[in-house]
C-alpha cells in the first residue's frame, strides 16, 4: 500500500547523535500510526517509537528522553531524531507505516512487507 525507504543510519560513538528517515512513497496524512522498530544481534525486535496521525507518541522506557519521532507530513516523511546514543542501541531499525494498537495497548506491526522499509544500520562504537 505504501512504500518506505529508510536512511540516516551509520557509525557515531556513545553519546553522538544521529536522525533517521522514513521517506513514504504517498502522503503519509492518512497512515495512522507509524514508527520505528529496531532488532539488535541475539535480540528480540523491539518497538523503538510509534506516532498516530494525531501526533500522539508512544516510546520505548529504554529511548525515552533520548529519541524523539516526528512527521513532516509535507514531506511524506517520519523521522527518529536518536541523541545521546548507546552501544545497546546499536541495531538494525526499520519504519514500519502499519503499528496497530490492541486493547491492552501493546503495539503490533502489520506483519506484511508492503508495511515495511527495507532498514538502516546504527552502530554506536567507540
């Protein structure tokens, strides 16, 4: 339904700062909730950030304060601006344009690759 092409991702050492991009291939005005997972080596995909068409925001305990995500809906575009980076947050992240919410509030992607870009690369090292 929508195409998504992620970009920002790279090499900064603790502490640096890096902002994510989640181009979208049509207006991203109608897409209800959209964010960004990340999945580290040995771990388990975790939702990183999440954001609805309203603006409201949801963060992960372990990004918060850190990470903020946003739209520019002009530019058909989410991104995840990451400050104060960590090697624990060193991981693959991935947009997904389809996060649905149940009614205990945990959040699951829609498991199709149409919802999906194809991810970018954090690595934080020194």
């Amino acid at each position: 339904q929508v195409q998504l092409v992620e970009s920002g991702g790279g090499l900064v050492q603790p502490g640096g700062s890096l902002r994510l991009s989640c181009a979208a291939s049509r207006s991203i005005f109608s897409l209800n909730a959209m964010g960004w997972y990340r999945h580290a080596t040995g771990e388990e995909r975790e939702l990183v950030a999440r954001i609805t068409s309203g603006g409201s925001t949801n963060y992960a305990d372990s990004v918060k304060g850190r990470f903020t995500i946003y739209r520019d809906n002009a530019k058909n575009t989410v991104y995840l601006q990451m400050d104060s980076l960590k090697p624990e947050d060193t991981a693959v992240y991935y947009c997904n344009a389809g996060i649905l919410e149940d009614d205990l509030h945990r959040h699951v992607p829609v498991e199709d690759d149409d919802y999906w870009g194809q991810g970018t690369q954090v690595t934080v090292s020194s």
